[in-house]
C-alpha cells in the first residue's frame, strides 16, 4: 500500500495582515510549512509528498523551503489553482501508483506523525476518514441579520481537520462528480459524502491548529514551546 500526502499551500497573507504567504512566516525560526512537512517526512505511512504552492512559488519552495531543510520524501512541487478545491485537484492529477491520498493544510503545522499514520491505515480499512474534535461550544446558524436561526446539539458536532484521507478512487471519483456538478465543498469529505460514502471521523487534537490569523501565531509559539519543554 502506498501513501501520498498532498499538502495544500496556497494561500495568502490577506488574513494574516501581511505581505508574505502565512505558510512562509516563521514560528521559532521556521517557516511554518517546514514545521508541517518535517511532520509527514517523518511519519512511516507516508511514501511521497506533493507540495501545492502559488505558481510563482515553485522555485522558492524548492530552493529554499525544500533544499535547505532535508525533506527527503518531496516528489513534486504542484503549482495551485485559484482556489484550495483547485489545488487539491491539481495534486490528485498528479497521483499515479499510489492508493492511499492524504489531503493537508500547509498552515496545521502541529498534527502528529501518529495521527498521520492512522489516516492513512483507516483509510485504507475504511475508504474515507477525516480527523476532528468534538465541539467544546454551543453552536448556532444565524441568518444574514445575525439572527439566530438553530441551536445545534453539541453532542453531535465535530470540528473537521486535517489530514483526510481516502481511498484513491474514492477522492479521484469525488472530485470529478463535483466538478461535473459545479459543486464547491468547504472541505475534500464533503465531496465524498455527497456520493453517498461514509466519512469516518477519527479523534485529532485540539492544538491541531490552522495558523490564520496573528492570534494563532501566538497561539502555535506556546504550543511549540510546550513540546520543547516536554521533551
């Protein structure tokens, strides 16, 4: 069974307030998508790694981001589209002998090598998995007033995160039918789930963080130093 893991770094600083790509910006002196993809190198299920990154980011990734820091499992670097679903679709064109596909964000630098692996042997068990946690907070759905609409049932709520993972065909197929469709997901499972597949969610961690905004710097600088002083 071969795993790839398609990292997903396209994005920008709009939200982040500044000029550089958040995915660049340092966390104790590290790019953060360094931070991310010293992760998958190290986790034993991954084989290959795809990097998607900004089309003029291509050769900076590969000689600064890549070159400079030993990432010896980097088999592509995958220009992006305009979109993170038109990147993602981007890297699975690239997908060939492998059977297993995890999808990542670039900027969740804090996931483990352990909850890694167990994506991909559930998703080769399962078809389809996705890590979350369950929701600490009354969720609501609000109208365009603000109005509140619906109470959820927190007991049912998760908080979706990556790396998701699937079966090849199961991905492959999925992003097909929505782009035959015109659909757009918030995320690569709910694609899935519109085929009528099930989505098994495995527990993540609540420091699996995606960095957004200047808070979740701060945020991932305590995470990162509350490791350090763990080991």
């Amino acid at each position: 069974m071969k795993t790839v893991a398609i990292i997903v770094a396209g994005g920008t600083g709009k939200r982040m307030g500044t000029e550089q790509s958040k995915q660049y910006l340092e966390l104790e002196h590290l790019p953060i998508l360094v931070h991310t993809l010293r992760v998958f190198d190290k986790a034993t299920a991954i084989h290959h790694i795809f990097v998607v990154v900004p089309r003029d980011d291509v050769d900076y990734v590969k000689d600064t981001i890549i070159a400079e820091h030993g990432l010896s499992k980097i088999k592509k670097i995958i220009p992006g589209g305009a979109e993170r679903q038109d990147s993602v679709r981007n890297g699975l064109a690239c997908v060939t002998d492998e059977d297993i596909v995890l999808i990542h964000d670039g900027v969740r630098p804090f996931v483990s090598e352990d909850l890694i692996n167990e994506c991909a042997i559930k998703a080769h068990a399962k078809g389809a998995v996705s890590l979350g946690v369950p929701a600490k907070d009354t969720i609501k759905s609000v109208d365009a007033e603000s109005t509140v609409m619906m109470t959820y049932d927190r007991r049912t709520m998760w908080l979706t995160q990556t790396p998701q993972a699937f079966r090849k065909e199961i991905i492959t197929e999925a992003y097909r039918k929505a782009y035959a469709e015109g659909f757009i997901g918030t995320d690569d499972a709910s694609l899935v789930e519109r085929t009528r597949i099930a989505v098994t969610m495995i527990y993540g961690a609540y420091d699996n963080i995606k960095i957004t905004t200047p808070d979740d710097i701060a945020i991932g600088e305590v995470i990162l130093k509350k490791r350090e002083s763990i080991l």
